[in-house]
C-alpha cells in the first residue's frame, strides 16, 4: 500500500499555524472532493445497514469518528516504534479496542441502541475506511495532523450516512427521529426499510456529488 | 537494528517484534478488561431493566412511565418471581448449587438445553394491593426467519385467556416479520385462549396473511408478507406452553406449588 508523506524534510521554518491551508484541507477533503463512502467507495457495507432510521446512524456516526480519530491518534503517536512486519496487526488491534470499548460503553449507558446496532458496530473494526486512514496517513504523519484527518474521514463518512438516513426514514417510515412528519394517510416506501433502498439513495447523491465536482472514475 | 526508511524507523529485529507485540497486547488487554470492571454495574443494570421493561410490557402499557426507576419500582411491587422445572416444580438452586433468579435465567442459553434440563422462569403480575395473582407471564425464545426471535406470554389467573404479549427479533426484515414488536400486531393477542373447552392445551396460531374473517379463539390475523416469522412465532409459543403446561396444570388443580 503507497503511503502519502505530507511531512516535510526536517528543515526549520516558522511554526505552521494551528489550522493553515493545509491542514483545513486535510479536514475539508474527505468531506466532498475525497469523501470516504461516495468517492473513495468505502464502508458501503455498514452505509446500507444501519441507515434505516437516523438515531441509530446517529449512533453509529458518532462511534465511527470515535474510532477513526483515536486509532489515528494512537497509530500516529507510536508510529516510530511500529515494526514495520507486523504494523497490520498493531493497526489491527488497536482498532479493535477501540471498538470494543464503543461496543461495552453502549451497552452500559444505551442498551436500546446497543440491540440495534450490536453486530454493526463491531463490523466497525472491519470497515476500510478506519484501516485504510492509519495505513495511508497516521503511519506517515505527525499526531494532530492525522487527528484532523480522522475527523475529516469520519464526518465525511457521518454525513453521507445521516443523509441516506433522513431520506429512508423519511419515506420509509414517515418520521424524522422518530418524530411523525408524514401524515399516517401518506403510504410509506417499503423499498426503503430495504437494503435496495440505501443503494438507491447512495447513489443518487453520488450521482449529485460527481456531476457537481467532476469527478471521473479512471 | 533500527533503520531509517521511508521517513520514519523501521525497527527488523526479531526480538524487538517480539516485546513490542506482548507490551502491545498487555496495555490494550488491561485496558479492555479494566473498562470491562468498570462498566460491568452499568451493563448489568441496563440488562436487567431492559428485561423487566419487557416482562411489564406483556402485560401492561408502560409508554406512560419515563423514569427508569419508576418501572423498576413497579416490578418490585407487583411482580413475583420463581424458577420451574419441566414438570412444573419449583428449583431454589441449579445442579451446581447456586442460587437461582428468575430475572437472571438466560432464556437464550437455556434454549440450547434439552426441554428436561432446562430452567423455565415464571413471573407473577399481582394486583395492586389485593397480592393476588393476576397474570403469569412466560418468557419464550424460538428461531424466525433469520435469527432468534423471543417473548413473553402472559395468560391471566384463569390460565386459559391470553392477557398480553411481547415480541423481540434479533434480524426480521424491517416492515414485514420485524412488525411482530409493533403494538398493532401485538394486541391481536390479547383474550385469545390457549386452552379449549375440553381442557386440552391448544395454543394460539398467526395465520397466514392479513384481514383474514371470522377468526376463532385460537387464531390471529397474521402478518402480510412475513409468513415465516409468524410460523416461528407460532412454534415458539406452542414449544414452550408445553413446556410450561405440567406448571400451569399444578396451579390450576390449586396445588399451591411455588407460591409463596
């Protein structure tokens, strides 16, 4: 797997300020033009499962920045100390705690939620968009810089999701977080509580997104 | 040992792989099983909410009730709670000498258990004041379409007429078998009989389809596109009255069993 270095050669120069251009960009990227699910196709998976009513993707967002930001964070801190033969594995395990530790503190405070979402937010461990951040960026930059990309990765990840989320609920269930919008009369899509429903609205915002950026498969 | 590549330390040496992956798995199994400790009061409280809020359910309404603390005083006051046998027998202890809970019993778990060995809770709902018995509710766990699915029957002091039931679903497809949580299909339950007039057990059938006419004592209007899970739900409830038949027969010939 190719490795962006955006570090630069140890040359002393002024202190980059807290959020310069490059570092909004870091954040800005995967939020449209590098957006981790409709660009990059990644965690399409947990995009189509969990997005059947909001306040569980609600949920599932949240812990999917948790994850991403942390295991960037911590990747990135002990990126020097990592061998080089079995950093997969350390990615790996580190990921995993995370996520477990998501998993036991919904389970204590939102049992509810934890029903719901159980077997999706362990998946979190599998889901590419985590693995694919520390591999291509926490392994090669300094700690805040891959604590800025996390959080780009991860809300671009939550918003693709919470807005799939809004359409399926609203037309599959006729309620916005559980609140009734549509009158009861208003028949509800059953092709939206549907896997087949998610497809269609992720794909109907990527096809809004690419023909507003340009963006072109090659 | 250590060498520079590609902007940051490599380190090759087999010993250093080595430290650095048991350090690696200590930190993080420490960290894991001492979040486990900490959490383990919070987790089991929200557990044993979370099955009382059920147990009520099948009985009564309890949208009303907000407050967690305001259901667990309502099962404290009105429900009374034992462990039977499968002949209807009461267990204080399990075959290791514990002691048995009925709120604590793992339906699941008991589930993969022959019918002989298993534990069958059984949860008394008395009346306000008076202490008598006004339900007896039965958990029950079974196989859906896709996964497990579970509940709770209740059947009133007569033993024969259905007060209430309670659905979960692990994975029933949203709208169609995962309706079997709505109060909707739920309610269709209520006043049904699981006894005919001959005294012969004869549970209460989900028929296939929805608005069917004319439907007995024993049956209700079923789920329109879900017919495997109401069969599931039929098995379910069927599988486990039997179970539950030699308790209920004990109480009814006014052997005064297990009560207390």
């Amino acid at each position: 797997m190719s490795t962006e270095v955006l570090e630069k050669p140890i040359v002393k120069e002024p202190a980059e300020p807290f959020l310069s251009k490059r570092r909004k960009k870091i954040v800005s990227d995967p939020l449209n033009e590098d957006n981790p699910i409709t660009v990059q196709v990644l965690g399409i998976c947990s995009a189509l499962a969990v997005t059947v009513k909001l306040q569980p993707t609600l949920v599932m967002a949240i812990a999917v920045v948790f994850v991403i930001v942390f295991s960037n964070l911590i990747i990135s801190a002990i990126r020097n100390y990592i061998p080089n033969s079995v950093r997969i594995i350390v990615q790996l395990a580190v990921i995993a705690t995370l996520v477990t530790l998501v998993s036991e503190v919904l389970k204590a405070y939102v049992y509810d939620m934890y029903k719901i979402l159980g077997a999706f937010v362990g998946l979190i461990i599998t889901n590419c968009i985590v693995m694919g951040r520390l591999e291509a960026f926490a392994m090669a930059n300094k700690a805040y810089d891959s604590v800025l990309d996390g959080l780009g990765s991860g809300f671009g990840y939550a918003w693709v999701i919470l807005a799939v989320a809004f359409v399926r609920e609203l037309f599959g269930s006729g309620t916005f977080f559980d609140l009734r919008i549509l009158p009861e009369s208003f028949p509800t899509n059953g092709l939206m509580v549907d896997s087949i429903g998610a497809f269609m609205v992720l794909g109907i915002i990527i096809w809004i997104q690419r023909s507003k950026t340009g963006y072109v498969e090659h | 040992m250590l060498t520079k590549k590609g902007g940051y330390v490599v380190q090759q040496s087999n010993f250093y792989v080595i430290r650095f992956t048991i350090i690696l798995t200590i930190v993080l199994g420490l960290l894991l099983s001492g979040a486990n400790q900490f959490l383990k009061e919070a987790q089991d409280k929200s557990i044993d909410l979370d099955t009382k809020k059920k147990i009520l359910s099948a009985v009564m309404d309890i949208s009303g009730f907000t407050e967690d603390q305001q259901i667990l005083d309502l099962y404290a006051q009105r429900v009374e709670s034992i462990v039977v046998d499968i002949n209807g027998n009461k267990l204080d202890k399990d075959s290791k000498g514990t002691q048995l809970v009925a709120e604590k019993v793992n339906i699941q778990k008991q589930y993969r258990f022959k019918p002989e060995e298993r534990h069958y809770p059984v949860f008394m709902f008395k009346g306000e004041g008076s202490g008598k018995v006004e339900a007896y509710i039965f958990p029950m766990w079974g196989a859906g379409l896709w996964d497990w699915i579970s509940g709770f029957i209740a059947v009133k002091e007569d033993l024969v007429t259905v007060a209430g039931v309670a659905f979960d679903h692990k994975t029933e497809t949203p709208g169609l078998g995962a309706r079997i949580t709505d109060d909707q299909v739920k309610d269709r339950y209520k006043g049904k009989k699981i006894y005919d007039g001959t005294g012969n057990l004869k549970p209460v059938i989900m028929l296939k389809g929805e608005s069917n006419q004319g439907l007995s004592d024993h049956q209700v209007d079923g789920m329109s596109g879900a017919t495997m899970t109401g069969k599931g739900v039929n098995t379910m409830i069927e599988n486990y009255l039997k179970c539950y038949e030699p308790f209920i027969e004990k109480v009814k010939s006014g052997q005064k069993v297990a009560l207390k």
